[in-house]
C-alpha cells in the first residue's frame, strides 16, 4: 500500500503568518508528518477477536476497513486544528496577553506634541507581598534615542508622584505592549490620576515634560 500523501503546509497555514509563528507552527506540522497514522493491528493479529480494553494500553485499535483509508485524513485534520488554535494563541499573545486577575482599567491620551498618542493600562490585583501589576499597551508615541525613554506615573492634581517604572516604545509609535509592578499602596487620595513624562538625558527629572495622562 502507498503512504497516504501528506498535506503541503502552505496549504494548512497560508502565506500571512508571522515569520516566528510560522517556523513554530512548521515544527509541529513536521512532527504530525513522522509520527505518520495511528498505530493499527496486522491483518494477522486484527483476526483474533482480541478485547478493545486489551487493545488500548498499547496504543493499538481495531478500524474497519474502509476506515483504513481514511487514516491520514484524520491526522491531516488534526494537525490543521493544531494549527489554526496554535496561530490563534500566537496572534492573541503576541498582542496582548492578561495572565492576572484584572480588577480596573486605564486610559490614557497624549498631549502637546504627543496628542495622538492613546495607552491603556489594566491593573491586577496586589499579590501576597502587595506588589500589583500592569499591563500597558502604547499607540503612537514615539520611540526615543540617545538614551531617552518615557516614564509612567501615579500623579495628584497632574503633577507625578509616584514612579511604576520606565519604558520606551517600538519604532514608529508602533503598537508596543510592555508589563510593570509597583508596591504603592493604592489608597484613595493619595494620587487621582496618571501620567506619562518623557525624560531627556540632561534634564533634570523635574523638569520632565508630561506627554500622556489619563
């Protein structure tokens, strides 16, 4: 009997998958190709009335004959399934990917010369030693140079006064997403808002000019 022909990637996946993604989802796919059918019994052993419970412990099963046939179609099948979830989970995890418990959401817009900037920030719940962290997604706020980068904040009447860390951005202003962890206790009235302050080397902190805030 011929090995069953096995199904062109390219076909499975198609052409827009990002480039990592796609040497991922290739592996898998080459994986599926060698481990080949399930294994089945000879036409020797498939004559003994052998029970199904006797069967499973050893990998094996007892097909019908015209499912024979069939046989790579159902690993063709999975592995198309493989694909499509393993490109889902990719796509979502590449772009934003919340593994804590959310319990409030920010937004935030630019101002000044950074007015079309937008960022959202989803706060977690503080963990057992009362850090809590956050997830920020940033649009279209430049990417700085020569050592420069952008701070985030917890300020009070728009001025900054507590630091939850620094960051820079993607080329462009690209979408870029990016997690922190601060430790201040988030009691009401001590801040009512946040803000973004890009620094400059040679400026001093508190001259930073406020880019974003909520």
């Amino acid at each position: 009997m011929s090995r069953p022909q096995i199904p062109d990637f390219d076909e499975l996946v198609g052409r827009d998958v990002p480039a990592a993604e796609r040497e991922r989802l290739h592996r898998v796919h080459d994986l599926l190709a060698q481990a080949g059918p399930p294994p089945e019994l000879s036409p020797e052993l498939e004559a003994v009335p052998w029970p199904e419970e006797a069967l499973a412990p050893l990998g094996l099963s007892r097909r019908k004959r015209r499912d024979r046939g069939r046989s790579w179609l159902y690993i063709a099948t999975a592995a198309a399934a493989l694909v499509l979830v393993g490109f889902l989970i990719g796509q979502v995890g590449g772009s934003k990917s919340s593994s804590f418990d959310v319990f409030h959401t920010v937004k935030m817009h630019g101002v000044a010369a950074s007015q079309n900037a937008v960022a959202v920030i989803d706060v977690g719940r503080p963990g057992e030693a009362g850090n809590w962290p956050m997830e920020v997604t940033v649009t279209n706020l430049a990417s700085l140079k020569n050592n420069g980068y952008y701070d985030l904040w917890l300020s009070k009447h728009g001025k900054p006064v507590f630091l939850c860390g620094p960051f820079n951005t993607k080329t462009g202003g690209a979408e870029t997403t990016f997690r922190l962890s601060a430790a201040y206790p988030l009691k009401k009235g001590t801040f009512d808002g946040w803000v973004v302050t890009r620094h400059v080397e040679g400026t001093p902190e508190s001259n930073a000019p406020v880019v974003m805030t909520s």
